[in-house]
C-alpha cells in the first residue's frame, strides 16, 4: 500500500481504473511494478493494430485488460497471443473473478 503522505506518489496521475483495479491485477504470484501499470494505460488507448503488437510482447497485461473489462479476449485480439487459453485460464484466477463463486 502507498503512504500517500511520505510518497512523491500523485493519485492524479492514474484513472479510476487504475486506482480501482491495481492491487488485483498485480497480484500474487506474479509480481509486477508500475511499468505494467503504464502498459494498461496503453492498452486503454491502443487500437486494435497496436494491442496487436502489445500482445505479441506483454500477453498477460493484454489479457488481463481485456477478462476484466469484457470477461473476455476479443478474437482479433487472441490471434495475437500465443496460447490464450493459459491467460483465459489462470488471469481470472489471479484476479479473484474464478467462475461459479
């Protein structure tokens, strides 16, 4: 958690997405750090020609943006990634959103 009164920290500097969503995506066991919250925030811009190359490199955050948002990835997107069912499988996991709770 961020103390926001000894931090340099700026709440301002993220949506109501980021703020809502960031400890649940980011968690255990994949550690990650503020440079996979920079690349939701591209997710949230890209078209769908550059979510294409964001998928290629960085399928989980794909994924991940995509299951919370839609609770799915769309299929222009999947033929990016390799494997998508491992993401479809385990990211849901990992945020907490397992199917029949």
């Amino acid at each position: 958690m961020i103390n926001y009164e000894t931090s340099d920290y700026r709440p301002e500097n993220l949506s109501i997405y980021d703020l809502a969503n960031m400890e649940g995506i980011f968690s255990e066991p994949i550690h990650y750090n503020w440079f996979a919250a920079h690349l939701l925030r591209l997710c949230r811009k890209a078209d769908t020609e550059n979510m294409k190359k964001l998928a290629k490199v960085f399928p989980d955050i794909v994924a991940a943006y995509w299951i919370y948002l839609y609770g799915k990835i769309p299929d222009a997107i999947r033929d990016a990634i390799s494997n998508p069912e491992y993401y479809e499988y385990w990211i849901p996991k990992l945020m907490g959103k397992v199917k029949g709770r």
